[in-house]
C-alpha cells in the first residue's frame, strides 16, 4: 500500500492538471516528488525552499489572486511555526486554502522533536473556521483532499504513515452507509456499554483493543467541525453517557467539543491520545505508539479501567 504521502503527490499532480485555478506551495519537503508537477506548472507550483513563514503568506497571496493553493510541508513546520502566518494571512484576511501536513505526531522520530507535532490540532482550535481531515488510510486521505480542492474554504489535512488496513467511506461519500453526516462519525460497531471515538489512523488499534466489549465504536476522519450530533444519537436516550475519544494527537484536544455536546446529559469523557511529556529517546513509531499507551493492548487497559464493568 502507498502512503498517504505518496497518494496526496500523485493525485495533487494529477489535479493541477485538471484544476487550472489550483496551485501548490512547498518549503522542500516532498519538492522531489512534485519536480513533474513543476515542470509540467512552473507558475502554479512554487518551492519557496526552508521557509515556513514565507510558505504560508505565499499561499495566501495565491488565494487572495482567486487561486486554491495548497500549502504542504511537515506539521510541525506547518502549523507550528508559522502560526502567526496561518492566524493572520489566512484567518485575518479571510481568505480559504488547504494545508496538508506529513509526520504526523511522530512518524520519523529520528528527526527528534523538533519533527514532532502532537499539538496541532489543538492549536489550529484557537483560529475560526478550520475544517480539519484526519485520514487513516490513502483512499481517505484521496477522497478527503479531492472535497477540499472543491471548496473555498480553509482546511487541514492531517496525513501519517500510520495507517488502518482498510478504507471506509468518508465525506461526501459517506452520507449514504451510515454516516450521521456528510462530514460526521460513522458507526464502525454497537453496543450498549459507552462509546468509543477512534480517529483517523487509530481505528485499528481501537477495534483491536475493544474486540469482546459491548461498547459503540464511532470512527472519525474529519473532526472539526465536531459531529456532537452524532455522537449524541450514538449514546443514546440513557440517563447518562460514557464517552472514551482516541487521537493521533494530543490527548483531550476533542474532549471539550464532545462535553459541549453532551451537555444536556450526565456524562464522562475521557481523552486518549499523545501525552504532553516529550519522549527524549528516538525510537520508532510503534514505540511511541506504545509509549504513549496508543496501542491495542495500552488502549484495552485504559478503556477498560474508565468504562463501567
């Protein structure tokens, strides 16, 4: 299977031959793979080289003209470090465009932490009128990006390595196979004993972790805006709720929309997903994976321990 990486050049290559509105802004990350698409659009596909303050404004210049760019380098130097840039030159001057992230929280933990980006999400939940995608395999990720390009609108795709065996419907596509919306959680799995959120990459891990439970298991890709409608008609009419949300990501950074959702019923939310102690230690992705208690058995612990027996 091709990564989420590799899908994203591929059919972004494809579109700008397509789209002739849309453009891509790099700062290196993945130039080699574009180098086709920029010699085939030298004027709508621009390397602004390593800086990530520039990627942004030059992006929302391109908007501004009446382009759709999308702007692509890591996360950490995507939404990180030019956050002034995506508050002011995006937000500010309200204009739409499409960031795609790579690495993901800590998909090449050789590059230490400066490569790292568990905080993302959260911080992009500071700024109006983001809609943020968080695929878990490549054809989600395809689907996803090809929506946005259709859009005007300001939207985060969140790509990793880490990846689920297989594709389920997502967006548009999955109004009609149970989705509780066009961009809403789908129902993976039912039961009576709480409810479950697994996003993006983390579907496996939870479906693992939960095999034998007679819990709900609702799968995310795209969490903001936060389907609470969904999650509510998932907990059901009860007298109260218990709600486990497991992100890439930092943990709890979607805990505060779910108890706005839920805010009419008793309930209990617990937010599972990257700890905010940083993992001095290289190691590989499934090692903070575990580390961080991410993996199918951390996961069965600790859902477990919070769910009613």
């Amino acid at each position: 299977m091709d990564t989420m990486r590799d899908r994203f050049i591929a059919i972004t290559s494809q579109l700008l031959a397509e789209e002739p509105r849309l453009a891509v802004a790099l700062a290196d990350i993945s130039a080699d793979g574009f180098a086709p698409a920029r010699r085939a659009h030298p004027d709508r596909v621009i390397n602004v080289g390593i800086r990530e303050q520039l990627l942004i404004g030059a992006g929302a210049g391109m908007a501004l003209t009446g382009m759709r760019p999308i702007v692509h380098t890591f996360a950490s130097f995507l939404v990180e470090r030019p956050f002034e840039q995506v508050k002011l030159d995006f937000g500010h001057q309200g204009v739409g465009g499409i960031l795609v992230s790579a690495g993901g929280s800590y998909d090449w933990p050789a590059g230490g932490f400066t490569h790292m980006a568990p905080g993302d999400v959260a911080l992009l939940d500071t700024l109006e009128g983001w809609t943020v995608h968080v695929p878990g395999h490549p054809d989600e990720a395809e689907a996803l990006l090809r929506e946005a390009v259709d859009g005007d609108d300001r939207v985060y795709v969140r790509l990793s390595l880490q990846a689920n065996r297989q594709a389920r419907p997502v967006g548009r596509s999955a109004s009609s196979t149970g989705s509780t919306g066009a961009t809403g959680f789908s129902v993976v799995r039912e039961g009576r004993g709480g409810t479950v959120v697994a996003v993006g990459p983390m579907l496996d891990n939870v479906l693992a972790a939960t095999e034998g439970l007679d819990v709900n298991v609702l799968y995310a890709t795209t969490v903001r805006p936060f389907d609470g409608a969904g999650l509510r008609r998932a907990v059901g009419a009860g007298p109260g709720a218990d709600v486990v949300i497991v992100e890439p990501y930092l943990a709890g950074t979607s805990t505060a929309a779910a108890n706005e959702a839920l805010m009419e019923l008793p309930h209990r939310v617990l937010g599972l997903g990257v700890g905010r102690a940083e993992l001095r230690r290289y190691g590989q992705m499934e090692e903070h994976l575990a580390a961080h208690g991410l993996d199918a058995r951390g996961l069965r612990e600790r859902i477990t321990g919070f769910l009613p027996a």
